[in-house]
C-alpha cells in the first residue's frame, strides 16, 4: 500500500472526487489549490483533498473510496495519513459533511468534534437535491480535530 502526494493532472482523478462531492463545479473551486492523496492497493483505491485556509487552520475537502472497496479500511488510512500530514502545518483540521450518523460517528474515531453547522449549505450550493441514506442533505456539519494536542 502507498499513499502518493499527486501534484499534476488532478483531474483524472475527477471520477472517484465525484462520489464524495456531487457536483464538479464545487470540486473546482478547491482542487487546484488543494493536496492531492491518492492510496495504491496496488491499484487506486481512495483520494483525498486537503486545503489550507488560513494559517491555522486545514480542512479535509473530500474523501472518496470506490464504491466496492469500501468498509475495507483505506478510508481510515487515509484519514490517518492527512491527520499526520497536517500536524506542523495547522493547530486545526475541519471537515464538513452531510448529517448523517454513520458518518459522523466514522469521523468521531479519529478525534473529530462538533464545530459548527452552515444551514442550508446543501440547499444553497447545489443545482440539485442531495440525499445520503435516504435522507436530503440539507446543513453542512462541520467537525474539528485540534491537531497540536495530537
């Protein structure tokens, strides 16, 4: 297994970014100025953006596993790569996400906590209906993990 810092041609990897965020357009606006991780097992099995907002603070802009290698744990050598990563370059680590518990609670093994919620964000930033398990994404959830007591 291999995690690869991907510095060119990031948007082959659009297909795979697409499951965790629907919509290209919104993957646009922080591809390029993100890192880029892809994990080999040999072949590819999950990629995740990470961007720096400020000089403080990172945040995990998307995580995608394909669909048939998931619950396999590459998502969770993921997170712990980017955790490590971001130690030295950020005191905090945001995600956002859909309110949805079995995510949630995916993210709370790390560490994560409870930051914040931008209602309607789903509603808002999207040109179309959202549904994760069943349900309409509505707000964004965001989680926080503070990343110099790590």
């Amino acid at each position: 297994m291999e995690i690869k810092t991907i510095t060119e041609d990031k948007e082959r990897f659009m297909d795979l970014l697409l499951l965790a965020d629907e919509q290209e357009n919104m993957i646009r606006r922080y591809l390029d100025r993100g890192e880029l991780f892809a994990l080999y097992d040999p072949d590819l099995k999950t990629v995740c953006v990470v961007t720096q907002e400020d000089a403080n603070t990172c945040e995990l802009k998307n995580i995608a596993t394909y669909e048939k290698e998931q619950c396999k744990g590459y998502g969770s050598l993921m997170i712990k790569h980017v955790i490590e990563h971001c130690k030295g370059k950020c005191d905090t680590l945001l995600l956002g996400t859909g309110d949805n518990d079995t995510t949630l609670s995916f993210y709370k093994k790390f560490g994560f906590i409870y930051s914040h919620t931008v209602k309607d964000f789903f509603v808002d930033n999207y040109d179309h209906e959202m549904f994760e398990n069943g349900k309409q994404l509505r707000d964004m959830i965001y989680l926080k993990i503070n990343l110099s007591v790590q």
